[in-house]
C-alpha cells in the first residue's frame, strides 16, 4: 500500500509538471461571418474555422510552439479587442492603414491586394473609373481602405459613397440596382463574381493595399515573432501553398515577398512611413483629428437629416395608419377585425430589423424599394401597430345594459384619446360609475363593443387589501396575475410610489394612510401594469382643496406621459380646471360633452342645466 502511494504521488508531481510547462495557447481574433476565404465555419465541422487566415494563424502559433485558439471577434471590434488584450494576435483581412499601425503593433504584410472597380456586365464601357461615375452610387465596406478612396473620390469627382456592413450586400444591391458600382479588394471582388451572375469587375486596381496582423501596442515582442513567422513561411513557400489552395495567389505576391525578405525597410516593419510605394497614401494632414473630423463632418450632418426626416414621416405614417387599423378594429366586421389583429400582433411581436431585412431584400425580386422608402415603410408600419392600440385603448360603441326592467346604459358611446382627461358628469344613477365598471371588465354589457386593451381603475373608495402594506398592495396584480417578478414588481412599485409621493409609506398598512395617501397608492396600484387607460370613480370625493390641486397637477402628469384617462365626478369646478374634455350622462345616455368651460358655463341640455342647478344647491350657492 505505501508504494502504491507513493507511485501515486509521483504520478500526481509528473502531471502536475507537465501541466505547469505546457505552452499557454496563442488566442487569435477573427471574424467568422467575414466568410471566406479569410475565416468562415467549416462546412464539414460547424464547431471549426476555416480559411486562408485560419491557417496563416495556425502557422503561426506552431512556429511559436503554442497551440492555436480562435476566439470570434466582429470585425468593427478588431482593433478596440487587440488594444484592450481580448486575444494576442488579430487576423481576418485586416488592412494596413497609418491610423491602425500608430494605435497598435502591426506585422510585415503578408498578402498584397488591389482596389478594383465592379460595375453591371451592361455598364463595363460606361464605367471605367470614378470619374465616370459622377452623381452616382459606388458601395464598399465602412472603415475600410476603399471607404477613404471613396470619399476623396466624392470631392474630387462628385460621387456618393454608400456604406456598408458586411461585403455581401454591396454585391446584390449592385446587382439589382440599388447602387452603380462596388470598390473593395480583388479578393472579395473575385469572390462577390463568383456567387452574384451579372458582374464585371475592370482589372486595372484603384490602389494598393497590404493585410496585416496585429496585436496590443505594447506585445511589440510578440509582434517580432510574428514577422519572423512569416518570413521564414515567404522563404519556405508555405505561405504561397496556404493561398494557392485558397485560390488567392496571383503575380502581385512574389514581388510582395521579396520586398519583405531582402529589404529590411520594407512597408509594414514600422522602420519606414507607409507613404511608400505599394500603399494608399492618404491627403495631407488626414491623420490629424481636426482633418479627421473636416473629412466626416459633412457626412454626419447629412445622416442626422435623414435620420430626422425619416423619424418625423415614419411617425406621420404610423399616426395615419395606425388610427385606420384602430378603427377597423373597432368598427370593422370579424374578418377585418381578425386580419387586423394579426397583423398588429406580427408587427409588435417580431424584430423590426428582421422586418426591414424583409422590406429591402427579401421583396427585391418582387419590388425594388429605394433605401429610404424601405426605411419609411418599414419603421412606419411597425410603429404603426403600436399606435394603433394606443388609439384604440378607450374607445367604447354601442354599450347597452339592464337590471332588471331599468335601462343603465342605453347605446352608449365613448372615445377618450391618449393624453386626453375625459370627466364623467351626470346626476346619480346616470351611470357614471357603471361605465367604468364596464370598460375595466367588472360589469358584461348586454351589447357594445368595449375595445380598452389594458385598464387601471382606481374606486372611489380606494378598496386597499386592508392587511397588505401599500407596496404588497401594488405589487399584488403583477406578481400573481401577469406572472412579473417579484424582484420586477417591487422595483417599478417602489418607483410609483415615490412619484406620487408616497414613498415613504410603503411599508404602512391602509388603515395607517391619510385618505390623500390612500387614494396614491390605489393609483399607484393601477398603474403597477402599466395600462394605457387610467379609470377613476369620484377622485375627489374625500380631499380637501389643497390635495383637490395636488391631484389635479398629477392628472394632467399622467395623461401627458401617454396615458387616456377617464374619471367620474360631481366637482364641477375641478372638472372644470383639470378635465380637457367633459361627457354630460342622463339616464345611461350622453346628453351633452365638449369643453369644460364652454359646457359648465353655457349648458344647452336640461339635464345639465338640472346637473348644475344641483351642485350648486349643494354648495349653497343661488
């Protein structure tokens, strides 16, 4: 037993050892939805890499004795990843350009690539050069070699440069006509022919550019490892091996090579300034921050116009057809109600960038949409649905109701707009309350149509649970009714409680609150869901005039942050301060609305008239 022990320990030591001396792996970032040839997923193994930078990083790390390890990075993030130290080396056609190789440690290069110019087959001998392309459309990648060619080209030859995100687009959308030419690499032009029919790519290149590998400012050791990776691949032939399997390989890279290995100045060592042959030189001054933001301003000024003008018409076309879709919902019959109600649901339930990559290119074959129209339908049918249920939150048709052999509600109708107060005014048994009651889903009406998707209703009375704190009391309905979390639920209560400035009384059980502090936390209550109708039966009844006023500037809070509400009451004179609109009942019927003032001062009904004769009877006023 003590030499199986000590077998066992010694065992333990040699692991232990061989673990601690294994060679920690070499993390290399790369952007895998870049595609190929550069790095995309194995089609034979999903879980792998594969490309011409998938092997160039494995060459490397094996030449350094450490074992490869990818880690996906997106491409925009490659340079903000190597400087924070996400992984050690960067790869994934990454250009050699004087603003990355001052921020970071950059390689020699490793492969020598070209500009070029793609246009339609039918517009070769219309468009050789940019200078051919005055007022028109030319594509690339932003932050690219080619984006910079394409806005010195704007100013020299009057073209407009379209920005993109990826380099698959830019290809269809030429195709389809959308712009009237793509700049990128040879390698991605090659590849963009190969997949996308119809493309002529000219031969002669635009500029010359490198790729590169990067790594953090200060792994400027590593970096020289890199650069003696790759040499020693140049010299041995495996690095033309690696881009002739990958189809990459052309005449320019021979000479590229040799200008790496024989001389020691070459572009890309950081001995010499990129203003060499062989790279794009940018104008003068362009590295500065002033020239850089002279360069981008007009750019950024032009965006924000659009993204204004798109936001202002997209919200007119949502408004205008979001009221048609509240009133088809309302007063269409069950098959436009049906249709409708789809439609919304579809709208509010999936992405709206998965709805304008269905505007713009999944409808395509069928209509080609100019950018901005697609933008404007898309942005405007999707908000839309959402206005739509705004609109149609309080609208109210045709309510009928009996008990017993009395009519209450007699083919009432009722619209309370989203930042509207619609005050409720009628003798009693008019059927105020019971209006409510209806709209909230306490009462079933004989007949009508109640369209309030979501109501919060706070009773004349309060009706707090008398043996729940004030929280516990607005937390009650989302947790054990609409499933929220307890941890959500008490959040958003603790914040309604303070805005109505009850706060401090969460923990206080009913009979512990003011009748003011009573009637905050019922609506806190009813706003714990969020409704966008807000009821409420007599809010005044039990305040005096000071918490009257305090009331009346909360109203006016909560219906100018979106909300409808609709209130009973006898107060004339706080209906006639606080309401925006008011609805004169007599026997379940509207007899009477329009403006407070005009109404409560001039009434035209009789039963108004009787109404006012009453409350001021009650106040002992002649």
């Amino acid at each position: 037993m003590k030499h199986a022990a000590v077998w066992l320990g010694l065992i333990a030591l040699l692991t232990g050892a061989v673990r601690a001396q294994a060679p920690a792996p070499l993390r290399w970032g790369g952007d895998a939805e870049g595609g190929a040839p550069y790095v995309e997923a194995d089609p034979a193994d999903p879980a792998k890499v594969a490309g011409f930078d998938v092997e160039i990083a494995e060459l490397v790390a094996a030449r350094l004795g450490r074992p490869a390890r990818f880690m996906q990075v997106a491409f925009q993030s490659l340079d903000q990843s190597a400087k924070r130290g996400d992984f050690d080396i960067g790869l994934s056609g990454i250009e050699d350009i004087p603003a990355r190789r001052q921020s970071l440690a950059a390689s020699v290069p490793y492969y020598e690539f070209r500009e070029v110019l793609t246009v339609r087959e039918g517009d070769r001998d219309r468009y050789r050069s940019l200078a051919d392309l005055r007022g028109r459309k030319v594509a690339t990648l932003g932050g690219t070699m080619a984006y910079e060619l394409l806005l010195e080209a704007e100013r020299a030859h009057g073209i407009t440069a379209v920005s993109y995100d990826e380099d698959v687009h830019p290809y269809t959308d030429l195709a389809n006509g959308r712009v009237d030419a793509v700049v990128l690499d040879n390698v991605l032009a090659n590849r963009a022919m190969r997949r996308t029919a119809g493309l002529y790519t000219h031969a002669g290149g635009l500029a010359i550019g490198h790729y590169i590998v990067i790594t953090a400012p200060e792994k400027s050791a590593l970096r020289d490892q890199v650069d003696a990776a790759l040499r020693d691949a140049m010299r041995d032939g495996t690095l033309e091996r690696i881009f002739r399997k990958w189809n990459v390989w052309n005449d320019d890279q021979p000479a590229l090579f040799a200008r790496v290995l024989d001389t020691p100045g070459t572009p890309g060592t950081g001995t010499v300034p990129l203003g060499t042959p062989g790279t794009v030189v940018p104008n003068a001054g362009a590295d500065s921050p002033g020239s850089a933001v002279r360069l981008y301003l007009p750019s950024l000024f032009r965006a924000a116009a659009i993204t204004l003008a798109l936001s202002c018409l997209a919200m007119a076309l949502a408004i205008t057809v979001g009221s048609l879709i509240a009133i088809g919902r309302v007063y269409g019959d069950p098959v436009t109600r049906a249709v409708l109600t789809i439609y919304v649901e579809v709208m509010r339930g999936t992405p709206v960038l998965l709805q304008l990559f269905v505007i713009y290119y999944g409808l395509a074959a069928v209509i080609r949409l100019p950018a901005f129209v697609a933008a404007l339908a898309g942005l405007g049918l999707n908000y839309a649905a959402y206005e739509s249920e705004i609109y149609r939150s309080a609208l109210v048709r045709g309510l009928c109701l009996t008990r017993g052999s009395r009519a209450i509600l007699q083919g009432l109708d009722l619209d309370a707009r989203t930042g509207e107060t619609v005050a409720l005014m009628g003798l009693s048994g008019s059927g105020k309350t019971t209006i409510l009651r209806v709209i909230a889903g306490l009462e079933r009406p004989d007949a009508g149509v109640v369209t309030a998707a979501k109501a919060g209703m706070v009773f004349q009375f309060h009706y707090l649970f008398e043996h729940l704190t004030a929280i516990d009391n607005v937390t009650l309905a989302p947790m054990h009714v609409h499933g929220v979390p307890a941890t959500d639920a008490h959040a958003r209560a603790q914040t309604l409680l303070g805005q109505l400035g009850v706060g401090h009384r969460e923990g206080a059980l009913p009979r512990e609150l003011s009748g003011g502090e009573a009637q905050r936390v019922a609506i806190a209550r009813a706003l714990a869901v969020d409704p966008p109708l807000l009821l409420l039966d007599e809010p005044t009844a039990s305040l005096d005039p000071a918490r009257k006023n305090d009331l009346g500037g909360l109203l006016r809070a909560l219906a100018a942050s979106g909300r409808a509400l609709v209130m009973t009451s006898h107060d004339a004179d706080f209906v006639r301060e606080y309401a925006s609109r008011v609805v004169v009942l007599a026997n379940g019927a509207v007899v009477e609305e329009g403006d407070p003032r005009m109404v409560l001062e001039n009434p035209q009904h009789p039963a108004t008239r009787e109404l006012l004769q009453v409350e001021r009877a009650r106040h002992g006023v002649q």
